[in-house]
C-alpha cells in the first residue's frame, strides 16, 4: 500500500482510501457473519447470549488471536512462520516447570520467561531466515519439529499439575475484568496497540513495503532483514505469551500442548484477508478471523449439529473467503487501473 | 516465503541468479549431483550406525517394518514432489489419506462390496485432488491458502462421515497387502509400491516432454505460458493425481493397522513435504530430481528405523529430522552464496583491473 502511494504521486489520498476502504469492509463483513452467527444461534437456544457463554467464547479464541497477530506480521512481509505451535507448547512447559520449583514465584516472572522463551526461538527462525536466505517456509518447518523435538525430550513423561501452578496464576485464565477474562483482554490490548503501529509507524508500514516488493523495498532503502528478524521476534515472542496465557487456562500442560496450532493460526490469518503472499492484511482482522472460527465452532454445538461438522465448515470458509478476495481484488485493480489513467488524462 | 505467484517473478536478485544458472544446465547438474552424492553418504552413514550398533540390524524385519512405517509417506512424497517442482504445493495430503480412510470405512461399514468401495474411494480422492487443482489454477488463488483450506476441510469432512466410529476387521484378501512382505523378497508391499510409482514419475519428470514442461513451469511460469506449455492443465493433473494417490495410501493404511479412523495419518502433510525438500527439491520450484527423493526416503526410513530400534522416541527423532531438513537447504544455500560472492568479487577484480588499464 506504501509503495502504491509513492508509484502513483498523483493520486495519493484516492489510492490510500480505497485500500484502506477494502480492508475495513473485510473487516466490517467478518464482524457482520460473527453477529448473523451469534444471533441465529441465540434465537436457537437462548443461553448462548448469556455472559458466561460470551466469555468462553472469548477464552477460546484469545490463543488463536495472540499467535494471528504475530503471524500477520510475517505473512506480511512475504514469509510465513510455521513454528508458533511448538513455541507456544515449549514456552507454557517451561513457565510450568518453573512454578513446579519455584511454587511462590512472582507472576511478572512467569510472564519474562514465557516471552523471553518464545523471543529467543522467534530470533533463531529470523537470524537463519535473514542470514542464509533460506525460505522461512522450510525454515519454520524445521524449527516446527526442532523446537517440539527439545520439548519432547525435556518433558518426557512429564505432566505439570494444576497443584504446581499459583493460584493468582491461575486467575488469569479464569477471573474477569469489566465482564472480559483477562485472557481475552490482553490479546485484545496487543491487537489494538500492533494494528494502530502497522497503521502508523513507518517501521511497521515498512512491513508491508517489504511484502508487496522485497526487492523494491531494498532499493527504497527499507532494512529488509532486519525488519523481517524483527517480524520473527515479534511472532515467537507473542507465541511464548500465548504459552503463559495457556497455562494459566488450562493450569496443566506437557509436551503436546500446541501440537496443530499453526495451520488453524494461518487459517485465521487467511480468513481475516491478511494476504499468504504478503503486502497487505491487518491485525484486525486476523484477530476477527479467529474469533469467527471459533464462534462456529462454539455454535454448532449449541444449535445441536454434530459438532463433526466444526472442520468441514472451517475449510469451506477459508476457501469461499479467498475465492471472494480473489474476486475483490480483481476488481479494486480494475478500479485502480481506470482511476490512474484518468488521473494520467488530466 | 516466495512460492512462485501466478503474477510475479521472483524477486530476489540472488534467486534469480541462480534460476539463471541453473537453465544453462550444467551448473544445475553438477550442485544436484553433489546433494544427491551427500545422500548417499548419509544413508551408508544410516547403514554402518544401525549396523554396528543395532542388534539384528541387517535382518529382514528391519528392512519390512522401514518400509511398513515409511512406505505410505514415501508414496504421498512423489506427487508432492512434482507439485513442489512446478513451484506449487499440496498441504492436504494427508487430510486427503484420512477422508480416503473414513470413506472406505464407512462403505465397507455399510456393507459395499470391497472392490467397489476402493473404486469409489479413489473416486472421492479425484475430486478433492480436482477440487484443489481447479481453485489453483481456474480461480488462480495460492496453493498453499488453498490446501490449508481444503486440509481442514477434507479432515472435516472424514470426521463428518465416521465421526469417532472406528471400523475394523477388514480381512479378505487384500489385508496381505498391508502386514505381509511381497513374496520372495524382504520388502513391505507399500515400500514396493513406492518404488514402482517412484520409477514411473522419474521416467515422466525427466524422460518426457511433460516432465520437461513441469521443470519450465517451475523455473519461469510466464516463459513456460508463452513458450506454449498448458501450465494450468499441468498443474491440474498433478493435484488430480495427488488426490488419486492419496486416497490410495488411505486404503494402504487401512489395509496396515485394519482399521479404519478420521484422524488417521494426521499431521503427516509436513513430514511429506520436509522429506521432499530433504531430497534437495527447491521450494521454489523447478530444480530437483527423482532419485533424489528415492534417496532421501530410503535414507530417513532407514535412519528412523534405526532410531527406533536403539528406543529413541518417535517424539525425539523429531528433532534429529527438523535439524536434517535444516542442513538440507541451508548447505546448499552457503554452497551457492559462497560461489556467488567469489563470481562477484572475481567480476569485480576484474572490472578495478579493466579501469586501471585504462587510466594507464
């Protein structure tokens, strides 16, 4: 979107806004089917709008919303990270085995060593992605089975127990604020502080820039590496949030905890109209994409369909929402094509 | 993560350079030669390890249950292989092995007469595979959006069909093909599958025309168009053959542990994918060879067996793969950057050299 700004000088604000108009309307239509969705439901079965239903809701998708972010953030710049589930997984056993030996620990601890676990692997992923110039798909594939490999070997066999975890820990998972879990709430603050930074920030546009056109990017003098070292650190580091916030949930985990995430994440990603090609997508909305897969998921149960259904409607939105971008998309070129050669006539 | 777009070239001045190499042919041949001679080390590396330090190591069981437990990731590699080649890749492979599963399951549940049951099993397996080869290359969107999609939903769909159900006690005839060794020899019928199917795709990719194409497609789409290549008809036959063939490793696999599971084989799709890239096929696409991928299974199947006898965990050797998929490209890459910095050093020398004649 940057770099339509600087290739097209005489329509600037016209470009700016039309990209920034497709985006929201994505937005805006994920919000609407999570409303059409919610209320069909409740008129089914009238619990579903109860508090304590929302906020399951809520608790489920704010794992899926924290590692979204991160994700959309190196999908933006054209490279993707597969290894955020097994981050996650070794991140909430590490925090886990801490409490185990260290019973009356301060939680602002937990928190450093869960992130700091998730940055150090998010850093590995960026320092190999940018120095060798290996695609990070292969990349993160490998650390995918690396990182859950390490974790395998320290936690065979081991299963920490709810008893080991504080229980001011464990309010996180389950304690309310306003009405709103402080799980879903702090997924919530993250995605509203990177979305205003990947609309503000030149650091964080310059993402995007490096997505639409890497080597464009170079030219205009983007630090392409280190920005996209910087997307990797912010991926895992919010992965290993999500494994303190998964072990405050759940108060128990072992070394599967996260298997599978990844592709779910992605999904989320995908739906919410972040692009796998990178260059364009908000945090926003892959934010809205997590909470509406596991809306469906949540209602399918309600309104009695077997909830065997869950993944096959989960795969058929994912691909009516890209063939939709598709179409959308081919469109807006359109438009934008007959709005430079008009700007051209003038 | 630069998987050819059907719009844009690829970018990297680095890769560009060296798809430049590669089309002039001899380069490209002599970098594959060396990872495939590197293979061949690890697996006589594989050979003397388990050797020396397995009991019983170069006994027949061994060889049978490599291929039991490898054979069917093995099978779903080769039309991977050809897919990552075109610069593509297929992520429902084994969402498409566990939907194969459940059908079957459920037909010979309900009492379909065997034979027909597989047929319209495999039947299932075209239409997904077709299904993904149409939203790739009629609706032009990304294979790997595409496949995330369609994983979801084929695994969805099996659990649709069985539910948590699971069939068993399928016998008949057919249950040899999955538990007994192919008569005369040591091999699992799954590992000799594998290596009929690998020679077929070989002899296709590098001794026909539509082989050729395959590579073009992967090294240029556009000058492969343009060139008269049917790209979109390329593509689509192969997903239509992974469909086919996965369904088929879903009637292997049930025919292996004689039952019949909407989860079977989950999580499988990244194992094929890293054992194809393991065989030095480029994830961009448009470099890579058969026997490469031949090397790479026998050499992890092996190496796996191997770590399974000594009693380390499957969950362990986890970390032993991902560092091998690592080496896998990240020693060629040096390989090549290496070689790139001395040409540009050397073209540089020559150029300070030139200008300095001159001011002379």
């Amino acid at each position: 979107m940057t770099m339509t700004e600087e290739l097209a000088p005489a329509t600037p604000v016209k470009t700016h806004r039309i990209a920034e108009t497709l985006s929201r309307a994505r937005e805006i239509a994920i919000v609407v089917i999570i409303l059409v969705i919610f209320l069909a439901t409740t008129l089914k079965s009238h619990d579903f709008a109860h508090l304590t239903s929302i906020q399951q809701m809520g608790t489920n998708a704010s794992l899926f919303i924290l590692l979204a972010i991160g994700e959309t953030m190196v999908l933006a710049t054209r490279n993707v990270d597969l290894s955020v589930g097994s981050t996650l997984g070794i991140s909430a056993f590490l925090v886990g085995d801490y409490f185990t030996h260290n019973p009356h620990s301060s939680i602002v601890v937990a928190f450093i060593i869960g992130i700091g676990v998730g940055a150090v692997c998010g850093s590995i992923i960026g320092f190999i992605v940018t120095v060798t110039k290996v695609p990070s798909l292969v990349v993160s594939l490998a650390a995918l089975y690396i990182i859950r490999g390490i974790l395998n070997i320290i936690g065979l066999g081991i299963q920490i127990e709810p008893t080991a975890i504080p229980l001011s820990f464990q309010k996180i998972g389950f304690e309310t604020f306003a009405g709103i879990p402080w799980i879903f709430l702090i997924p919530v603050l993250v995605a509203l502080v990177v979305a205003y930074a990947m609309r503000s920030y030149r650091s964080m546009r310059e993402l995007y820039a490096i997505g639409s056109n890497p080597s464009a990017a170079q030219l205009a003098g983007v630090p392409v590496a280190r920005r996209v070292f910087t997307a990797f650190v912010m991926s895992g580091s919010l992965a290993g949030l999500g494994g303190v916030l998964f072990l405050s949930e759940f108060a128990t985990t072992n070394a599967t905890a996260g298997t599978g995430y990844e592709l779910l994440v992605i999904a989320s990603c995908v739906i919410g109209g972040v692009a796998i090609f990178g260059g364009s997508g908000t945090v926003i909305g892959a934010a809205l994409g997590a909470i509406l897969l596991q809306i469906i998921n949540q209602a399918l149960v309600v309104i009695n369909v077997s909830p065997f259904w869950d993944s096959a409607l989960a795969g058929a939105l994912i691909l009516v929402t890209i063939s939709f971008d598709r179409l959308l998309s081919n469109r807006a070129t359109l438009a934008l094509r007959l709005k430079g050669s008009g700007a051209r006539d003038e | 993560m630069v998987l050819v777009t059907n719009s844009s070239p690829p970018e990297a001045p680095e890769e560009t350079l060296g798809s430049l190499e590669s089309v002039g042919g001899r380069f490209d041949a002599r970098s594959l030669l060396r990872w495939e001679s590197a293979l061949v080390l690890f697996l006589i590396f594989d050979l003397f390890y388990g050797g020396f330090t397995a009991t019983d190591f170069f006994s027949q069981n061994t060889i049978f249950f490599a291929g039991i437990n490898f054979g069917l990731i093995a099978i779903m590699a080769l039309p991977e292989m050809l897919i990552i080649t075109t610069g593509e890749i297929d992520l429902s492979v084994a969402a498409m092995l566990g939907l194969s599963c459940a059908t079957f399951g459920y037909l010979f549940e309900h009492h379909v007469e065997v034979f027909l049951a597989m047929l319209l099993t495999l039947g299932v397996g075209a239409v997904g595979g077709a299904l993904n080869g149409f939203l790739i290359t009629r609706i032009g969107l990304p294979s790997i959006a595409v496949t995330i999609g369609t994983l979801t939903m084929f695994r969805g769909l099996a659990e649709v069909i069985l539910g948590t159900n699971e069939v068993t006690g399928f016998g008949g005839p057919w249950t040899d093909i999955g538990t007994n060794t192919i008569p005369g020899t040591p091999f699992a019928w799954a590992f000799g599958i594998f290596l009929v199917l690998a020679l077929l795709y070989g002899v296709v990719l590098h001794f026909t025309s539509v082989g050729r194409s395959i590579f073009a497609i992967g090294l240029q789409e556009e000058a492969a168009f343009f060139s008269g290549i049917r790209v979109k008809r390329i593509k689509f036959n192969l997903y239509l053959i992974s469909g086919i063939v996965c369904a088929f490793v879903g009637l292997l696999y049930t025919y292996q542990t004689n039952t019949a599971r909407y989860d079977a084989g989950t999580g499988l799709e990244l194992n094929v994918v890293a054992i194809v890239l393991f065989g030095g096929v480029s994830i961009f696409g448009g470099r890579g060879s058969m026997l490469g991928v031949v090397l790479s299974v026998v050499a992890v199947g092996i190496f796996d067996q191997v770590l399974t006898i000594k009693n380390v965990s499957s969950q362990e050797q986890s970390i032993v793969f991902g560092i091998l998929l690592l080496a896998s490209v990240i020693l060629p890459n040096t390989g090549r950057g290496y070689r790139l910095v001395r040409r540009r050093f050397a073209r540089e020398s020559s150029a300070t050299a030139l200008s300095s004649s001159v001011d002379a």
